[in-house]
C-alpha cells in the first residue's frame, strides 16, 4: 500500500482513504471478503500479558486447560514463528500500535531515560514516555477508514493528560489500566474510562470486590454488542497472567501439588481462556461471527518459564527481558471463517510492526510514511507470499544496547556494542544452543552491514 506523513493521513476523509487505496490495489475489499464484505470485516486483536509460548494446549502446553484458544487454533491459523515488538511490555505494545520497530518506535522501554513523564512507583521516581502527536496509530488509520475503535485492559504508552493516552491516540472508547506499574494489582482502587477516573468502590478500604480482568471482559461485550454493525476494532490487551498472582479462585488447580503462584498462573490463564470463549459465542449470537477477524497472542515471553511444571518457554531459550526466542517468540492464532485457513500450521516469519500495514491493507486504507512493517494480508489468508527475505529488528537498551535481527532462517544477536554477533540456525537450533557466527562470515557481514542503518537514535533512550 502507499504510504502518507501524518499531516496528509489525519487530512483524509474516510472515503478518499479507502478510494485510494483501492486505486493503488487495483481492488476493491469485496476480493478479500466475498459477496457479503461491502464492509470490511470487524477486527477484534487479544493479547495477553506475559503468557509464554508454551503456556497453551495448541502450542503443547499439557497441565493448563486452554479449550477455547485451543478451538481458536483449530478453526483458524496457527502460526509458529511470530514474534512480540519487544521483550518487555511497554516497547512491544509501541511497536503494535505504531508499525515501527524499537530501533524507530516512540516508547522503547518500560521506562525512559531522559525525559517522559515523570512519576512515582512505590516512592521511586520512573519516566513514563507517551505516544506523541505525531505517532500514527493502528486506531488512528481503522478510524480513517471508518471503523469504530476501542480498547480496554492495560494501555501502557501514555500518562494521564499526555498525548499518549488512548482517546488521543485514536480510540473511540477506552477502559483500564494507564499505566502499567499500577496494572501490577488485580484489585485496584481506580482504573481509567476515557480520561476520567472510574473509582472501584468494591475495592476501597482493602476489600477485593472487584477484579478488574472481570470487568475488562465485560467492557468488551458491552463493545461488541454496542457496534455489531461494525465495523469496529477491538483492541484487549489483557492484564492476565502477569505478577501479581491475584485471582478470586484457584479452581480447577486448586488441589494440584505446585507452588501457590503456580497454581494461580494456571487458574489465570484457564480464565482468561473462559472468557474468550464468552466472546467468541457472542459473536455467533450476533450473527457476526463470520464477518470479525480475530487475533491471539501474547505481549512477550513468559515471565517465568516455570521447568518442571509448565515449561512454558517451550522449547525456546529465555524468557521476559531476555533477547532470546523465549523473550520476544509469541503464540499467534488467526481467525476469520472461510478467510483464514482452518487447522492450518503456517512457519510464516512476522512481528507485531507488520500489524498496522496488514490491518490498513484489509481496511482499504493507506499506512502511514516511517513503519518498518509490511502487510502480512497475503500470508493471513493462506496465499503465497515470502516474508522471510527481510530484516527483522529488535533493540534492548537497559546498561547497553542490545540488538537481534531476524534474516531468513538466521537468528544474529549482540548483547552489547563491543561484542561479536552471535549467530543461530533457528531451523536446526530452536533452542539457541550453537553460536555458529565462525562457521557464517557472510552472513555475519551481510547482518553487520544491515545494522549499520538498522535504527535511529531516540532522545528519551540515548545509547
């Protein structure tokens, strides 16, 4: 699709946007959506929060009971080789809203360096970074093309009164958690309706009334059955299953022999799973279940990878805030029926930055200039398309800077500026066990030279 800067995006009507686009195509959406897709489809994109690529049945998970995510998988397409924006929360949901990746995105770490908004957590002083006026959002262009938009969980790119609070970033309606220390509780006193506080009295004075998972759940039924004319687009970012382990019940694990965070690791996710379930039967009920799109996925690795138990790393080396498969390796489940092929497997390499192009694509609209993704659409839908010959890029700045790149079927990792790449075959070493950087000078050099041009400096992160 074309591309525009922001001021000649947000200068747009819905109307010529999708025109546009569909000149640029040489098509119109009825080509994705058949006879009955005058209207692009409704768009429903779930995400939960520390679940780790092993954490689900689809994905081999054997003690945690999954049958709703599972059935996801089974009428839609799973894919194995997804990746998160990031390996931690804040930088990963940028680089999903924005279509760029950390090395170009606004927010690059949970917590700025220089700059930001600076606010206390438990007496320490932290820099929160926005989303600024200038950052297209994946909100911002579904809106363009004339989608009703809302999100509800936890949002994590903006303070309040900042420009990156949800309602200014392009969402219609938005209910949860601003910032995400404060998503560190299940119980909270307050979470945020738009830009007005929204005060949790079942929870004031200690008491645990109201948990806020339960009412994101029910903020998105509300949703879904306020606009099943559609379109709309949905965004739930889950606060399950990240620490704290809060739960109102540890059933059905409550009698198993684990740890106390291990079995409300478990009961999380099984909710979680209960309630997707409630989603997807409201949407046969609304007769709409054929005309939404919907996506599965998790923010970045598991928290913990939990050996022994869950293994829910997988097969994968690593974990939250590692560079490694564990920490940036996502499940990712695909639904739309008679679109998306069902019970498919797809090896498919993509990442969070290929969101925005891809949703733009499908809406009949154009992504704006500056993002590192590319439309996924053809691979979505089950038709020929090669998204391995590119670059992929992944940066971590804590002490030092960290980078990845993805090529082909090639893993490069340097875990600070004056060390050599590491180099891994992800084809025959999942699990990152055999540097073989000596064995591949080429491909070395070819990912030296990419790096060269790979990012830009940030003034919140400077390296």
């Amino acid at each position: 699709m074309g591309q525009l800067n922001r001021r000649e995006f947000l200068s747009l009507t819905t109307g010529s946007v999708a025109a546009a686009a569909m000149s640029l195509t040489g098509c119109k959406s009825a080509s994705v959506g058949g006879k009955n897709s005058a209207k692009p489809p409704n768009i429903i994109f779930i995400m939960a929060d520390d679940l780790g690529y092993g954490d689900l049945g689809c994905y081999g998970q054997k003690e945690i009971k999954t049958p709703n995510i599972d059935l996801l998988a089974d009428e839609g397409t799973r894919f194995m080789q997804c990746y998160a924006g990031y390996t931690v929360c804040a930088p990963s949901r940028s680089v999903l809203m924005t279509g760029q990746h950390t090395g170009h995105t606004r927010v690059r770490g949970n917590m700025g360096k220089v700059g930001g908004t600076l606010v206390l957590d438990n007496g320490s002083p932290q820099r929160r970074v926005p989303l600024e006026p200038q950052d297209v959002t994946v909100a911002e262009v579904l809106k363009q093309a004339g989608y009703v938009t809302g999100i509800t969980g936890k949002w994590g790119l903006g303070e309040p009164n900042t420009t990156g609070i949800p309602n200014r970033q392009g969402f219609d309606e938005w209910f949860g958690y601003l910032n995400q220390r404060h998503a560190h509780t299940y119980y909270p006193t307050y979470l945020w309706h738009n830009e007005k506080k929204f005060i949790l009295e079942g929870n004031a004075d200690g008491r645990r009334e109201q948990y806020a998972h339960d009412l994101f759940t029910d903020f998105a039924l509300s949703f879904i059955r306020r606009h099943k004319r559609g379109p709309f687009f949905l965004y739930l970012p889950y606060t399950i299953p990240h620490a704290k382990y809060e739960i109102p019940s540890t059933e059905p694990y409550t009698d198993k022999p684990w740890p106390a965070d291990a079995k409300v690791h478990a009961a999380m996710i099984t909710l979680m799973d209960t309630d997707i379930g409630r989603i997807m039967a409201l949407l046969k009920d609304l007769a709409i279940d054929a005309r939404t799109l919907v996506f599965f996925c998790s923010d970045n690795g598991a928290a913990k990878r939990w050996e022994g138990i869950f293994d829910s790393s997988g097969p994968l080396r690593g974990k939250k805030g590692d560079v490694y498969e564990g920490g940036i390796r996502t499940p990712m489940i695909v639904r739309w029926p008679d679109k998306v092929p069902a019970g498919k497997t797809s090896n498919a390499i993509w990442y969070f930055a290929d969101l925005l192009p891809t949703l733009a694509e499908l809406a009949g609209a154009r992504a704006p200039s500056g993002i590192d993704g590319i439309s996924v659409l053809p691979t979505l839908l089950g038709r020929p398309q090669n998204t391995d010959d590119r670059f992929l890029y992944w940066e971590f700045i804590g002490r030092n800077l960290q980078q990845v790149v993805r090529w082909r079927n090639y893993k490069a990792v340097r875990l600070a500026p004056n060390k050599p790449l590491e180099l891994y075959d992800l084809n025959k070493d999942i699990a990152e066990k055999h540097n073989i950087a000596a064995e591949y000078p080429d491909v070395v050099a070819k990912i030296e030279e990419y790096l060269k041009t790979a990012r830009t400096d940030s003034p919140n992160w400077p390296v």
